[in-house]
C-alpha cells in the first residue's frame, strides 16, 4: 500500500502511527503540491484531497477513513473490545473533526502562512479551542486512555488534531490548567510507535502569533461603499434649474457644517494611552501574554474608562444564531463610537440558556454622547468599572481575552 501527502503533515502522520501499531507495511513517498495536481494523480484520486491510499482493492482518501482501514488491518485493538468500545472510539473521531480540527486550523494555519490571519476569527478558535481542552481534561480526570485501559484509534485521531496546537501556540501558560489532558498528550506522543513516526514532539513554549491582514483589508473596503451613493445623485441633478441647484448647495453647506461640528471628546488633553495602537496590539499579538500587560502598562484612568454592559433581557435569548445576529447589529450601529472607543461582546452559556455582558473602553470619563444616541445601548445596563480593583481589572482581562467561564462566542468592536 501507498498513501501519499506531505510527510510533515498530522494529517499523514495518525494513518502511519495506527500502522504502526497494527504492523501493517505503508509507502509514503515524496509527495509536493506539483504531484498532486498531475494527471495522473488526479486520474486515479476524483477528490483531489491528500492523504490517498492505494491499496490492491482500490483507492481510498480522507485521513480518518484511511486511518480507521489501516486501524482494522491488523491484530492490534485500536477499535476497542466490544460493540460500546467502537461506538466510543468513533465518539472521540467525531468530537476531533467537529470541536478541535476547524478552530484549530483557524487558528494554525495563518502562522503557517497558509491562509490570511482574521483576529476576530482567531480569538473566536482560542476559545473554542479551550472550551474542547476543558471537556477532554475532565473525561481523563480519572483515565489513562480516552477508551478503555489501552491505546485506542481515538487517542490517535485526537492527539493528531492537537498536533500542531501542542507544537505552536499552546505555551505553559495556556496549557497549565490541562494537567490532564497534557498528562495523556504526552503519554501519546512519547510511545514507541508514534516516536518511529514523528520523532521527539516538542511542546510550544512561546506561543506563535500571524501577522494581522484582514483589519488592513477592510479599511480600503469601507470607505468606497458611501461614495456611490452619491454620485448617482449629481448625475440627476444636472438638468435642474440653478435656482434648485444653488439651494440645494447651500442646504448640504449647511449639513456638512453640522457634521463638523466638533466632538468634545477630540478636545480633551492628549493621553499617554493612544488608542489605535491599543488596537494594533490587540489585533497583531496574544492576548494574555502581550496585548493585557501592554493595556495595564498604558492605561490612563484620567483619559479613558471602562464600562461593563449587561444585557437586560437575556431571559429572551435562547438560539446561538438569533443571539450573535444580534450582538452583530450593536456592533454595525457602532461607526460614530468607533474613533473613541473599543469593545468586546461576548455570549455566555449554551441554547437554550444564553446571556450577553460585554465591557467598553471609552475616550473620557463617562459613556458618550455616540453611544448614548445608539438605539441598542439602551437594551442594557451600563455599570462603570473601578480599575484600581485588582478583581475588577481580571474581569476586564477575561473580555480582552475571551476565557471567561461559560464562554460560548464574542465579537470585538475595533
């Protein structure tokens, strides 16, 4: 048999590791991107995905099919004793695919280089990536294995979807609170078998980060929306008389002075505390490691403050999709409050028991004037936050970083 894909792929690595284990005999040979968009390859693997296996029965692809063939091959149990053990290995394939493999990829691969990094997208996979940390460190509180009392196809799958977690962004930091599930990663990755694959696996101690792209981006994408709008009305305005046209000048004169008008809080005395580069430390680093120690070291208390928000009627809210629609809209509605101030909207709990809070940086010394005219602002409570109290600043910590418990999604308001 033949599987082909890069050799430093995890993906590649979970089918030779249960090979391994099973002694099956499997060619991996070079493999690069040119081989895989061949015609000859192509011919023979319709999906056009790697890994693909060829065996004297046909082909195969898709890295947990191909891993649970091999997996049956041979004499090892990694399918479990019994029909429940099966069912159970499958449990954990599936909770690697559905709560570890997307957010992970989110937030890997733009290290990688391999997709364009989104900041918002990347705090959205952190915490989804806790929140499957948490449910696999209590399942091994009192088990050695995900299933059973050996190695299993599932501690495979799962330990290869952490691969690159383990690898390049889970530091001590992030990693200490899983004693348990960073107890079974290591017992993994150290056995023989998966050693002869992979080698010495290494455990990330400074947690890599992406350069930022998709703020840049979006900037030069707002702008030209408004522009066409109103050129299509100069166009209609040419065959009307010039005493239309000379009060109609007059009257946008009038408007644009209006919206001139200066903004008490650009007046205010310069702060230490320059908000667009809170913005850019937030978007281009960690959270806990760089971005908070930055904010604290930069606070001004004089010039800015910090507001919590508590949704008033989260009795109401019972759909994850109707919720963050809604948080969704607060934020769209937030353009006039975006020059002075910073935001992180977060969703707590689960259907059908879901709750909104989130906590405002502000220009100034109260809620402004922008905010207050928001229709949205006023479906809250508004509570404001005495940052000279250690709890109070770890609560604020918590919504920069979005590891509070019950956590489900959060939207940043930049």
């Amino acid at each position: 048999m033949k599987v082909f894909c890069d050799k430093h792929n995890p993906k590649l690595y979970k089918i030779l590791v249960a090979a391994k284990f099973n002694g099956v005999d499997i060619e991996a040979p070079e493999f690069t991107e040119a081989d895989a968009k061949s015609a000859d390859f192509t011919k023979k693997n319709l999906s056009g995905k790697v890994p693909f296996l060829e065996t004297d029965q046909g082909t195969l692809f898709g890295d947990n099919a191909i891993a649970r063939y091999v997996s049956r091959l041979g004499k090892n149990k990694l399918n479990g004793s019994s029909s429940f053990d099966a069912a159970t290995i499958e449990q954990w394939i599936d909770f690697a695919v559905n709560e570890i493999d997307l957010p992970a990829a989110v937030w890997v691969l733009p290290i990688l280089g391999t997709i364009p990094n989104n900041s918002t997208a990347t705090q959205k996979a952190k915490g989804d990536i806790r929140k499957a940390l948490e449910n696999l460190n209590k399942h091994l509180l009192s088990r050695t294995f995900l299933v059973g009392n050996r190695i299993s196809l599932a501690d495979i799958v799962v330990a290869f979807s952490l691969y690159r977690l383990y690898e390049l962004v889970l530091d001590p930091p992030f990693r200490k609170q899983f004693i348990n599930a960073n107890r079974w990663y290591t017992t993994i990755v150290n056995q023989p078998e998966v050693k002869a694959v992979i080698g010495e696996a290494k455990l990330c101690e400074k947690m890599q980060v992406a350069k930022e792209t998709a703020p840049k981006e979006e900037k030069p994408v707002e702008k030209p929306v408004e522009k066409p709008k109103e050129q299509p009305k100069k166009k209609e305005e040419k065959p009307k008389k010039k005493k239309e046209e000379e009060e109609e000048e007059e009257d946008e004169d009038h408007e644009e002075k209006k919206e001139k008008k200066p903004n008490p809080l650009d007046l205010l005395p310069p702060s230490k505390f320059v908000l667009d580069e809170w913005k850019r430390t937030y978007s281009n680093n960690d959270t806990r490691t760089v971005a908070i120690p930055w904010f604290w070291a930069n606070y001004d208390k004089e010039g800015y403050c910090v507001y919590f928000a508590n949704y008033k009627y989260n009795s109401e809210l019972q759909k994850l999709f109707m919720t963050a629609n809604l948080l969704g809209g607060f934020v769209q509605r937030l353009d006039a409050v975006r020059k002075h101030g910073f935001g992180s909207l977060i969703i707590l709990g689960e259907e059908p028991s879901l709750e909104i809070q989130c906590c405002f940086l502000f220009r100034g010394n109260g809620i402004p004037q922008a905010m207050i005219e928001c229709d949205d602002s006023e479906c809250y409570d508004w509570v404001k936050a005495d940052t000279d109290d250690a709890a109070t600043r770890e609560k604020i910590n918590q919504f920069w970083a979005w590891d509070m418990p019950r956590f489900n999604q959060g939207k940043a308001f930049k």
